[in-house]
C-alpha cells in the first residue's frame, strides 16, 4: 500500500481521457522487486532490503509493510517489528541496471520522459495517442512490457498535470493504474487531506491547521490571502493554485542529475578519525568515478555526519575549479570533516556529496595551486579512470584508493588489493 494520502472515499471517476497526456510511472517496492525477481522462492515473504544490523530500510515488501515496516526506518526497528523478515543486502548496480532497461522500456513509448529517480518517471503520451492509443492503453503497454521483461510491477497515474499523475499513481499503488480526467480533477482533490499538497511538510501543514485548514476543499475555498498569512506570500499562492489543480510545469526530457552523492552506516559507531577518514576517501573516489561516467564536473563538495546520538551534521565547500578527480573530492572532504565538532561523539554514519553539476566537456577548468605547481591533475585524472576500467572489468574491489590521514600525513597512494583478476 502506498503510504501517502488517499482519497476519503471510493469515487468512480469515469472513463473521459480527454486532456490527460501526462503518466507517472513507479515501481512498486522498487529495491525489494528486482530482489524477488531474482529470488522468486521468496515471493509472498516479508522481505527487507537494507544493512543487515545498524542500517536503513531502502526497500521492503508489501508483505513486510502490513508489519509497519517502510523505508527510511532504522533496521533495528524494522526487525523488531517483522523478525521473521527476510534481510537482503542492496546491490545498486543490479538496481541501476533494471533502471536504465526500464527507462528505455519508457522512451520507447515516447522522447518525452523526465526521469526522477531510480525508480519513477513522467511521460507526456500526447503525441504516442494516435500511434498506441489512449492513455489508459498506453499504461497498460508499459506495465505488461516492466512485467515480462524485468519480473517486476509498477503502478500509473494519467492525469492533466504531473502533480495530480504522481498523487494518481500513489492511490494506484500496489501494481494498478489510476486515471483522473481533466474534468474531474478539482472534485478528485477536494477528497484529500492537506497534506497531500506537495510543498506540505508537517511544519506546514501544522501552520495551516491554525487557521483551520486541513483538507484541500477547506484549502481551495478559502481566500489565497489567507493561505498566504499562513504559510507566506509564495507558498500560499502555490498550494491554493494546486488546490484548484493548476500545475503549468510540462515534463522536461533529459532533465539533468543536480547531485551525485554515497554515504554509509558503520557496523558499530567509530570514534577512530583515521577509520572515518578512509570510508569519506572511499566515498569521494565513489563519487568522483559517478561523475567520470556522466562526463560531470561538480563545483560544491557536502558531507554529512550522523553521530552516536543520532545527530546529522551538514557542511558543504565551494571548489575554486570544478573537478571529477576523487582526490579533489576526498581533500575537500577530509578538510570539511577536520572542521566538524563532533563532541566528543563517535561517528555512526558518513557521506559525501558532490553538487553544482555541469558537463565536463563545456567547463572551463582553471588549474588549482597544487595542479600548476606538481603539473599532476592530468595524470591523475587518467589513474582515476584506468581504475575505472579495472573496475568495470572486475567489480569495485578489485582496486581502490589508498587514503591520507590527518593523523598521519602519509602521501595518498593506489591500493591494489590482491584477488584474481583473470
């Protein structure tokens, strides 16, 4: 079941496509179907996928969900609410694989899909009508072709705007298609709580129950004034324009990735600085390799530290020059979390992010001090990638980079790790 807000009542919407090109498509229980894809004796088990122990919830069955269990929980509590859970370790490349056969999967349809994230996706079917039929057929098409091809489901929603097409496909959810015709858009969301708005977090959606708004009817026929008062000038004007479903925004093809980012949970909090420190350079050269395969550059490096009391700590630096070079990365990184006051605390998770993306080939890279002084950021550009060769050969841990501790300034080097690389 989706986990979002549904209607208040079961309606009959009728059978009118006219006006509504727009589709949003989302894999159901995405992570957890490509797992049961490959494993079917464990179809209709609660199954989870995420760390085994001090890990996230990343994905998990519809079986297991009827247990309480959603994403984004801590594993320790998804085990205690479902312990007979089947615990299955994420394998992103398996996942960003069926990913990128389903997107084709949709781009056969038509040129208009904007990805949005791995697992979900807007199409505008107007100019696929005369050539695949209406939208209703046009979902059933890509829902029977993600089922045969990759053994997994997905729900759609058809409406006249993205915003309604993505609130559709969520009340579709598990495996179904939901169609709202342009017609009956505004009775579809007056049945919703106001919190179904996007843009309505519970900050906001407490901030409008103080004026005593909380469904989308009271939102819709109240004064925009009013809204404005209560949640300012911008936003009000946003989700009273929502409320009568109004959405202009047309589906982008092609929209570009805003950030590449990797982080990780330790198996047990680390107060050892030196062990954080290789897991962040781990995660730059993730990065950086990310970037190197999109032909991106980013100018912003983040990290993020989560410690032992579950406080997350943000900071972010602004490179003179972008960069796909893991050692820019890292060295950002390593000096961002020299800054960070831990108190004392050990670090129970770390991730790095690189942001302020743009293509490499277009980018004016000015050298850095270092780069005109040691003349070595070109050769290392072709190290970092003759690793991504190998890795592409062999899988990640075939090689990896060494790391430089604040501890004990040793010079960073390339770790070979022995294994067989025939």
């Amino acid at each position: 079941m989706s986990r979002g807000p549904r209607p208040s009542g079961r309606r009959d919407w009728g059978d009118d496509e006219g006006g509504t090109s727009i589709l949003h498509v989302d894999m159901d229980a995405f992570f957890a179907s490509v797992e049961l894809a490959r494993r079917p004796h464990l179809r209709g088990l609660p199954v989870i996928v995420g760390g085994e122990q001090r890990g996230v919830v990343l994905a998990a069955t519809y079986e297991a969900r009827a247990f309480g269990v959603h994403s984004a929980m801590p594993m320790a509590h998804a085990r205690r609410r479902c312990p007979q859970a089947v615990v299955i370790p994420p394998d992103h490349g398996a996942y960003r694989a069926v990913s990128e056969g389903v997107m084709q999967v949709l781009r056969d349809v038509t040129t208009l899909v904007e990805q949005v994230s791995v697992d979900e996706a807007f199409l505008d079917v107007a100019g696929a009508r005369r050539r695949l039929g209406p939208p209703t057929h046009i979902a059933e098409l890509v829902r029977r072709t993600v089922r045969a091809e990759f053994g997994i489901t997905c729900s759609v929603g058809i409406a006249a705007t993205k915003f309604v097409a993505k609130l559709a496909s969520g009340h579709a959810k598990p495996d179904g298609v939901l169609l709202v015709p342009a017609s009956a858009t505004v009775d579809y969301l007056r049945t919703l709580p106001v919190g179904a708005l996007w843009g309505v977090g519970e900050s906001t959606e407490a901030a409008l129950a103080r004026w005593g708004v909380r469904t989308v009817a009271e939102l819709a026929d109240s004064d925009v004034g009013t809204i404005q008062r209560a949640v300012g000038r911008v936003a009000g004007a946003h989700l009273y324009d929502l409320a009568w479903g109004r959405d202009p925004r047309p589906v982008e093809p092609g929209r570009e990735e805003k950030s590449i980012g990797a982080e990780e949970t330790f198996a047990v909090d680390v107060a050892d600085l030196a062990v954080v420190e290789a897991k962040v350079l781990e995660l730059a050269d993730r990065c950086a390799s990310r970037l190197r395969s999109h032909s991106l550059v980013a100018r912003t490096v983040s990290l993020k530290v989560r410690t032992s009391d579950f406080r997350t700590l943000t900071r972010s630096r602004t490179l003179a020059t972008p960069t796909d070079v893991g050692r820019e990365v890292y060295l950002a990184a390593r000096a961002l979390l020299a800054g960070v006051d831990l108190g004392g605390l050990a670090v129970r998770l770390v991730g790095v992010r690189v942001e302020g993306l743009s293509a490499a080939a277009s980018t004016v890279r000015q050298p850095t001090l270092e780069e005109a002084v040691a003349e070595n950021s070109g050769a290392r550009r072709d190290v970092e990638r003759a690793m991504d060769e190998v890795r592409g050969r062999f899988g990640r841990a075939a090689i990896r980079a060494g790391t430089t501790s604040l501890a004990s300034k040793r010079n960073s080097t390339t770790e070979f790790v022995p294994g067989d690389l025939s």
